[in-house]
C-alpha cells in the first residue's frame, strides 16, 4: 500500500461553501439573540445587585455605592468599566456594551455588568464566579 504521497487536499470547493454556511450560521446563533438593544444595565457583585442603570442617562463617571474604585461610563446607550481596583484591568479593556445580554466581568472582584431590556424579572447571572 502506497498512498502516503498521495497529497492531502484539505478543502474542496463543496468543503468550503459548507464550512462558509456553518460559520455564518454559528456567528447568526450566536449574535442574532445579542442584537436586542437594552436599556439598561445591572451592576453586580459577587452575584448580588448594586445598581440597575437606566443607559438612556448619560453618565461619564458614575460610581456604584458597593462597587469601591469602579467608574464606570454610560454613553450612546452603551456602558463600559473605565476604572477598576482589580491589578489585570481586563474589565477596563473590556469593550463598551450596549445590548440585551451582554456583560464585562471582572473575575478578581467578581464583579458583573450586564445589559438587559428593561422590566426583566429574572436577570440571568453566572451561577458561579471562575478563577
Ligand atoms: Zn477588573
């Protein structure tokens, strides 16, 4: 048996139209339910909430009670983490976020932003804090 020279072709031409639509599937699953623009934003620590924060206000420098050494900014509807006491700043570098379902974590302080729609009951935060 002689077939380990034989050239190993990767993707064929079907190959990469499939590959195409699976890929733009996955990213339309996964951004589509994202794309809802919410209106406000809960501030979290440690799985308890701080402050829900209407993102029709803007607010450059707002400081949570609870939430030492954080500024966060809420501008064009989208809020960001533009200071934070933890020593990585990933929160920091995080980009500013803007739709239903979207969060900036800040595992050292286990802190969580995430947007919502307005009048949600149930506010789906992690379970559990990793790291
Ligand atoms: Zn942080």
């Amino acid at each position: 048996m002689k077939n380990a020279q034989k050239p190993m072709v990767f993707f064929k031409g079907t190959d990469v139209v499939i590959l195409a639509i699976l890929l733009l599937c996955s990213v339309l699953a996964g951004w589509l339910p994202l794309r809802s623009k919410g209106t406000q934003a809960v501030i979290a620590m440690g799985g308890i909430t701080l402050a829900v924060v209407d993102l029709e206000q803007e607010q450059p420098a707002l400081q949570i009670a609870g939430a030492e050494g954080f500024v966060f900014c809420v501008a064009d509807g989208a809020i960001s983490v533009t200071e934070a006491p933890c020593e990585a700043k990933i929160c920091c570098k995080s980009h500013r976020i803007d739709a239903a379902g979207q969060s900036i974590v800040c595992l050292p302080c286990q802190l969580t932003v995430l947007v919502t729609e307005a009048h949600t009951d149930s506010i789906p935060l992690p379970d559990a804090v990793i790291g």
